[in-house]
C-alpha cells in the first residue's frame, strides 16, 4: 500500500471517529449520572443535522446561525425527553428507563421522518469543498471542522467537569446520589443537565458530521449503535475512554473500508467489538470495578 | 434552652415495614442527644427522615419553626441541619478539597466566597490530616480520615444542627476517642446542636446530655445522659458488651 493512501483513510478515519467518540461521550455523561443508557442519543445527533438542514433550506438563515440554532434545539429536545419520558418514572428500575430510552428514540425518529420527509439531505461545508493537500492526501476543509470541534468541546467538558463546581457536583452524583443529596446537590437538576449536555454533545457532532456524510431522519440509529459500540470499546462511564473508543473504531473502519471492502465497514465495528468483549469484558480502558450502586 | 428540632408522632414506612412507630423527640439548642438501640431498630431511618432523603407516612418535623415534613434534602441542608450519614460516603473519586468545597454547594459562591475560603481553613485547623491529603482522591483516605472528612464536608454547610449516623463504625478505639472529642469541640466552640446515633452507646452517652433508646421503631426510653447511663435495662441490652 502506497503512503499516501494510508494517510488517507487515517484521516477520514479520525474525523469519523470524533464524531462517534461525541456520540460516545453522550452516552457516557447520562449513564455516568443516572445508570441509564440513552438509546436516544443517536436521535440528538440526527436532529443537530437534520435542524441546521431546516433551519438553512426552509427558513433561509445563514449557516452559522442556523447551525447554533440546531444545537439549541437539541439540546431543548434533551431536556424535554428527561422531563417528560424519565423524570416522571425516576423511581423505576434501571431496565426499564432503558427501553423507555429506546421507545423516545423511535418516537424521535418519527416525528422527524414526519415534519422532514424520508429524504436524504446535504449541508454546505463550513469553509467550501476545495481538499488542502498533505503528504499526497487530499483533507477536506469540512475534516479539519469535525477534528477541531471535537477537541475544543472535549476540552470544554473537560474543564467543566474538573474546573467548575456544578461539573463537580454532578461527578458527585453519579458517584453517590445520597450523599449528593445529603449535600444539597438538587439530583434530579443534575439528571436534567446531564440530558441536556448529552444532547448538546451530540448534536455539535450531527452538525459537523453532516456536511461529510449527509443526513436523514434515521442516521440516528446507525450513529447511536457506533456510539454505543465506542462507549463499550473504551469502557463504559469513562469519558476518555468513550472519546478514544470513537476514535478507535472510527480509524479501524475507514481502514477496514479502506484495505478490505467497504461493503462491510458497518460490520466491522460490531465484530471489533465483539472480539474485545471476549478478551476484556471491561472495554479497553475500563476500571476493573464496575459495580453501581 | 429552647427547643430546636422536634418530632411528633413520626411514622415511616419501607413498603410494608413499619420502621419508625409514633416518634416523639426533641433536642434543644446547644445539646448533644444520643440515639441508641440495636441493628435494625430504625436509628438510620430516623436521621434519614430528619434530612429528607425519606418521607414520613405521618406527624410533623419541626425545626426552630420551621416546618420540615415534607421539605426535600436540599432545602433541609439551607434550613441549616447537615446529615453525616452511615458509613460516611465521602465522593471517593473527588480530591478532599473538593468533598469539603461541594460541602458548601448550597451556600451563594460568589457572596460567600471569602467565608467559604475561610471555613475551609477552619476545616484544615481543625483536621490537619485532611490538609495533608487535600489534593488525594478521597477513597484514598483512612476509615478514621474519611470520617473527619464527612463530618468537615457537612460543616462546610454552617449548619446549626448535625445529625451523625454510627461516625465511631469501624474505627479502633483511640480514633473513635478522638473524633467525639471533636463532637464536643464543635457543640462547646460553635454552639453546634448534636444529634448523635452510636452502636457504642457508652461512649454515646458520655458526652451526651440527654438520650433516646429505639427499639423495633419505638423510642421505649428516654431520660438524661446519666440516667440512662444508670438504667438496668439499658445496661443490659446495651452497654454489657462494650468490650467486644
Ligand atoms: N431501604 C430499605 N428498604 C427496606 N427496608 C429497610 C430499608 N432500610 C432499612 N430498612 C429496614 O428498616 C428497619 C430499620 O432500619 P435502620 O433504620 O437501618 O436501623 P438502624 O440504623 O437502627 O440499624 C430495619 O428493619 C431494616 O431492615
Ligand atoms: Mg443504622
């Protein structure tokens, strides 16, 4: 193989990859915080997407701001699900939040495919289409978009999550509710926060993955299965780890594609997967104890 | 002195379990009150309906006057009674600092912030050990350290009124000395209102001025420090193994 391809699927790869490691990071915050995996998360990234298309074509605002618009819309949808779907049934077991989770997913989905169409839509990107040329390998501007992002709002959850007393108290939470509470940390707000950011996270990722990939009303339950699958790859409820799982299977498959078929690449993320589970149940960067109270 | 907090007639429940009958309490300004009684006989579900993390089925909460009943854990904290609760659960992940800094979380950050820097320092005064170890993750701690960190976390609150749940659980003797030493110190320096639960009721009961004895979610006996101190039938079903 020639360098320069190699380059190539790397870098599509990465860009892939932040994308699946924000939706990864989705799921992490909500599961950290509640216990619960949210099967919605992957709608939170198709309505990023699929908002900024509507907010450009159908109500003409330029993209920068509609592209804003979008993520705020998100993340208002987030809120709404933790308000309407979890809050009033916050004292069910776990398993049943979950498979709530997967009926808001399909409700999502539908009320999409019914205000949107079953269209596939574009996104002009960010700063136009000419390719920059590196080492022989041709970077879309719209990749140096998607890389940039990811880092800046993984450094922004970051220092949310050490820097600031409400990032904090929400570690607090999803390390020990009672205690939280016994502090005065208002559980059940944190739980709303930890949706909205959730939704936020993984809009920002549906926005600037569009422009690439293209969008529709169901690219959620593709995207929510990486994301899930990046969660598990780098260990469930550690961020860092969700965000280099992402990164992981995104650099895997754009060389699976690449090398092998792309008619598998979807595949090949689950048999990744799978193939990990049965050496290290824990995901790579798992802690030993994963016990929940 | 005048009362602080009082329960009438509290009933709790847990499903089916009835695990609080009909408790009537009081604990007045500046007092340490000691609850005693056996595994299961509803001491932690008592402070936990105090600090609201449970509901009453029935009768009224009072604090100062304020009404409690029904009031959630937050507004408790901001009505000024901080709960260290049973087996301390500190945030084991956060550095020490942190634990004692979300200790203040419902206090203004912004007006506040010099007074919260300086109770910090008290805090540090009071606990050297805990400025020692303020940047190590809190599960890191010993079982003694953790608990002085809990107790620190709660008065970072300022409250009026603490509530301890079993603080001597698992400590060797010499720290469980010299954590109720502290318990003293807080109630004699800061006129801090105590509401003490120990398995060791002897030392419970040393340096509190009243007690209550629990049993099956009943308060069967209640009377001074001393009295109880003196009574057969405490002795014998609650002070004969203090040795073990
Ligand atoms: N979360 C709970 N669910 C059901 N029953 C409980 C729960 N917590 C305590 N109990 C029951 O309530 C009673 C009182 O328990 P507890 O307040 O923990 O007693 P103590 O602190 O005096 O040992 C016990 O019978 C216990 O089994
Ligand atoms: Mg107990």
């Amino acid at each position: 193989m020639d360098p320069s391809s190699l380059l190539q699927y790397l870098i599509t790869g990465l860009t892939l990859g932040s994308t699946y490691g924000l939706t990864a990071l989705g799921f992490t915050i909500i599961f950290n915080t509640t216990g619960v995996i949210n099967f919605a998360q992957g709608e939170f990234v198709m309505l990023g997407g699929m908002m900024s298309v509507y907010f450009t074509r159908v109500l003409g605002l330029g993209e920068p701001v509609a592209v804003v618009l979008a993520v705020v819309g998100a993340t208002v949808a987030g809120a709404l699900v933790e308000r309407l779907a979890i809050r009033p049934v916050r004292d069910c077991p776990t398993i049943n939040l979950i498979i709530i989770t997967i009926g808001v997913s399909i409700l999502i989905r539908g009320l999409a495919m019914l205000a949107w169409g079953k269209d596939t839509h574009v996104l002009e990107p960010f700063s136009g289409d000419r390719p920059i040329m590196v080492l022989g390998a041709a970077v879309m501007p719209q990749a140096l978009w998607v890389l940039a992002v990811s880092l800046l709002l993984l450094a922004g959850l970051k220092a949310f999550f050490s820097g600031t007393i409400h990032g904090k108290a929400m570690l607090a939470c999803s390390h020990d509710p009672k205690a939280a509470s016994l502090v005065g940390i208002g559980v059940q707000r944190m739980v709303l926060l930890s949706f909205m950011i959730s939704a936020l996270v993984g809009a920002v990722g549906g926005v600037i993955l569009t422009p690439i990939t293209m969008t529709s009303y169901d690219v959620g339950i593709m995207l929510g299965l990486k994301g899930f699958a990046a969660c598990i790859l780098g260990g469930l409820g550690n961020p860092f780890g969700a965000a280099a799982g992402g990164v992981i299977l995104g650099v895997l498959e754009s060389l699976g594609a690449g090398f092998v078929s792309s008619a598998y690449k979807d595949a090949l993320a689950f048999v990744i997967l799978l193939a990990l589970l049965f050496v290290k149940p824990s995901g790579l960067f798992g802690l030993k104890d994963t016990k929940r109270v | 002195m005048k009362t602080l907090l009082s329960l009438k007639n509290v009933d709790v429940f847990y499903g089916r379990i009835h695990a609080v009958r009909r408790a009537t309490l009081h604990v007045r300004q500046g007092e340490i009150v000691a609850l005693i009684g056996g595994n299961g006989a509803g001491k932690t579900t008592m402070l936990c309906t105090i600090s609201g993390l449970n509901r009453p089925g029935q009768g009224s909460i009072l604090f100062g006057e304020e009404e409690l009943t029904r009031r959630s854990p937050e507004q408790i904290v901001r009505a000024g009674i901080s709960h260290v609760p049973e087996g301390r659960l500190v945030f084991s992940p956060l550095s020490v600092e942190d634990n004692l800094r979300l200790g203040a979380y419902t206090r203004p950050r912004f007006r506040d912030r010099a007074a919260i820097a300086e109770d910090l320092e008290t805090m540090y005064a009071m606990f050297p050990v805990l400025r020692e170890r303020r940047a190590q993750a809190a599960g890191t701690l010993s079982g003694g350290e953790q608990q002085m960190l809990a107790i620190g976390r709660a008065l970072m609150a300022r409250p009026r009124m603490l509530l301890l749940d079993e603080p001597g659980m698992g400590l060797a003797p010499l720290v469980v000395r010299d954590i109720f030493r502290h318990i003293v110190e807080l109630r004699d320096r800061l006129g801090l209102t105590v509401l003490l639960v120990e398995q060791n009721a002897k030392s419970a009961l040393k340096i509190a001025d009243r007690g209550y004895v629990l049993e099956n979610g009943r308060v069967i006996l209640q009377g001074s420090a001393a009295e109880l101190l003196a009574n057969r039938d405490v002795q014998r079903a609650y002070l004969g193994r203090e040795q073990d």
